[in-house]
C-alpha cells in the first residue's frame, strides 16, 4: 500500500515568515494614495508615517499649505492615516521630502 500522505504535494506559503511584521510602516515606506468619491472629487491618502510624528502637527501644516481640508483617521489594520480633500500626490511627497520627515526614496505613489 502507498502512503497517501507522501503523495499530496504541500502548499507553500512565501510569506509565511513575515506575516508577524506586517505592521503598518514596518518596511519604513510611506504610502500616498488617490481614492475616488464622486465624480470629480478625490481622497488623498498618507499612510506609513512613524508613530512618533505628530500627526495633527503634519495635517495642520498640510491643510495650510495646500489650502484643502482634511483629518486623521485611526484604522484597526492601517493605524493612523492622514485625509487630504483632492489630488495632492506629488504636493504632499514633495512637502515631506523639504521637511524631512521622510527620504524620497522611501516614498510610494499609488493610483491611476
């Protein structure tokens, strides 16, 4: 008789090693998405930011310097995301990148 269990190939998991260290920010990138409501309004998003920072502080000179509105938003699975009114990709990477809160390289631009 054969041994049935010698023949069913097992599944492999490649991130099977790294699911403990999925937190959100853990590989240090900073992620600025684009969501679409409806119509032509749109959501920026900032998602990655070190816990450390003061989010208020970065929204409120964000809002001031981009003349939009906006908010934070604690996620269960995200952590703390920033909120931007419109399309402020480019703007919001640059504006990190003159404050130095992040280095440019370790910035990820998502959406159409």
């Amino acid at each position: 008789m054969v041994d049935i269990d010698s023949q069913i190939p097992t599944s492999y998991d490649p991130f099977a090693d790294i699911k403990d260290s999925l937190a959100p920010g853990d590989k240090g990138y900073v992620h600025l998405r684009v969501q679409q409501r409806n119509g032509k309004k749109c959501l920026t998003t900032v998602q990655g930011l070190k816990e450390d920072f003061g989010y208020q502080k970065i929204l409120k000179d964000l809002k001031k310097e981009f003349c939009c509105n906006g908010n934070v938003v604690n996620d269960k699975v995200l952590g703390k995301v920033i909120q931007l009114q419109g399309d402020h990709r480019k703007n919001v990477m640059n504006f990190l990148v003159k404050s130095k809160v992040v280095d440019k390289d370790r910035i990820k631009i998502h959406g159409f």
